[in-house]
C-alpha cells in the first residue's frame, strides 16, 4: 500500500510541474536533402539549452511553416530528439516538409529578393517518462537566399 501511495504521489508532483520551453541559443545549420514533388527532405542542426530540471523527448510533431509570411505547408519532425536537463544540446534533426501548391514557385521568387525570413509555427509535444504535454513554439530565422543549396 506504501508503494501504491508513493507512486501516486510521484505521478501527481511530474504531472503538475510545469516544462518550460527550450531556448534556441545559436549553432544553427539548414540543408535541402532531397526534392521530391511536393515533399522536401531538410537536415536542420541547432544548439538548444534546456532549461528544465528533467531531460525532455521532443516528439514528431507537425508545425506550419512560413516564408516572408505566405504560408507553404506543414513541417513534420521526423525522429523523436533528446534534451538533456539544465544544459545546451547541440541537435540534428530530419525533417520533411510537405508543401502547398505553388510553394516552390514562391519560394524561388522570394530566393530572388535576398534575404529570406523563415518561420515555424505550432505546437510541439516534449514528454517526460510516460507524461506528455504540448509547448507553444514559434521561431523565425533570417537566412540568406545563398545558403539554400540543395
């Protein structure tokens, strides 16, 4: 009965913490791995510090993405990523974006002007052991139409 009790206790204290959301500190790195169709396969790196006193799993999660404000399509995060607790992780994740109609054709006319504003918008799930919660997420990068070689 203790350990019933105690187990109870230690699902009601993780269940009530509140996770905060990783910051994004630097490091980052974008490359086009593949074109096919409407479907675009990215390697995004980045250093990204979790400031939580528990590791987080960053679970595949959909996101909306935006260029210079047109929205494209979607962002899928493909492999579950690990953040160790109270410390900066530098990450490489696989993603796949699916893209609208006449996305392409926006992107290379927007490639044209210069520089570009990148935007991922959404809800993440992170997870702890068997609990799960979902964290706004919304960032934006300035990159340079030159970097986006695939």
């Amino acid at each position: 009965m203790r350990k019933l009790i105690q187990g109870f206790s230690f699902v009601l204290l993780v269940s009530s913490c509140a996770v905060t959301a990783p910051e994004i500190r630097g490091g980052e790195s974008f490359n086009i791995e593949q074109i096919e169709g409407n479907k675009v396969n990215l390697n995004v790196g980045a250093n990204i510090y979790n400031g939580n006193w528990f590791g987080i799993r960053v679970k595949p999660s959909n996101l909306d993405l935006f260029l210079n404000d047109d929205f494209l399509g979607t962002v899928r995060l493909d492999k579950k990523v690990k953040l160790k607790r109270k410390s900066e992780t530098a990450i490489d994740a696989n993603l796949t974006a699916t893209l609208e109609n006449g996305a392409m054709g926006k992107a290379m006319r927007s490639a044209l002007g210069g520089g570009l504003n990148v935007r991922m918008k959404g809800r993440v799930k992170a997870g702890v052991f068997i609990f799960s919660k979902k964290i706004d997420f919304d960032e934006t990068k300035k990159i340079d139409a030159s970097e986006l070689r695939p």
